[in-house]
C-alpha cells in the first residue's frame, strides 16, 4: 500500500515536472521588422528592436513585406541549420501586424 502511493507522488510530481518543461520556456516576444535580404536567393529576415536578427522559418506569406513591423512569439530553433547564415533560426508564432 505504502509503495502504491509513493508510486503514486512520484508520478504525479514527473507530470508537474514535464508540463513545466513543455511550458516552452524558451518562448519569447518581440517586436521587430520584416527585412528583404537579397543574397542567397533571397529571403525574408527579422530584425528585432533590440537589433537581433532572425531568420525565420516559417513567415507566412501575409508578412513577407519589406520594412513591415510586426510583433511576435518565437522559439530559437538551434538544431537546424541554414545556408542563409544570417541570422538565428526560429519558428514564429503569434504574428500581428
């Protein structure tokens, strides 16, 4: 019985723990401007108020505007990699104008 409802706190306390970590705390807002790059085929970058530069990987195409400010969420995607090398890559989520 004493093993059942430790068994049981445990299994409950590793629920709490992995929603946390699913939580995306690596989440973040910003604020920034849609950039058209002209190099490598061209792309559309960020460039965020605070001069980060990111190169998204999914923009929708309703963003791809030069000089558009947008606020958005993004996550740093740094297990891709991408022959733009401009930028940190990220997936965008939340997009407004």
């Amino acid at each position: 019985m004493k093993k059942t409802i430790l068994f049981i706190i445990i299994l409950i306390s590793l629920s709490f723990i992995s929603c946390n970590l699913l939580n995306n705390s690596d989440n973040k807002k910003t604020h920034g401007t849609v950039t058209f790059l002209s190099f490598e085929g061209g792309f559309y970058g960020i460039i965020t108020d605070d001069n980060k530069h990111l190169d998204p990987i999914n923009l929708e195409d309703r963003f791809k505007i030069d000089s558009l400010k947008i606020k958005f969420n993004y996550i740093e995607k740094n297990d891709l990699s991408s022959f733009h090398m401009w930028g940190t890559i990220v997936e965008l989520s939340n997009v407004e104008k």
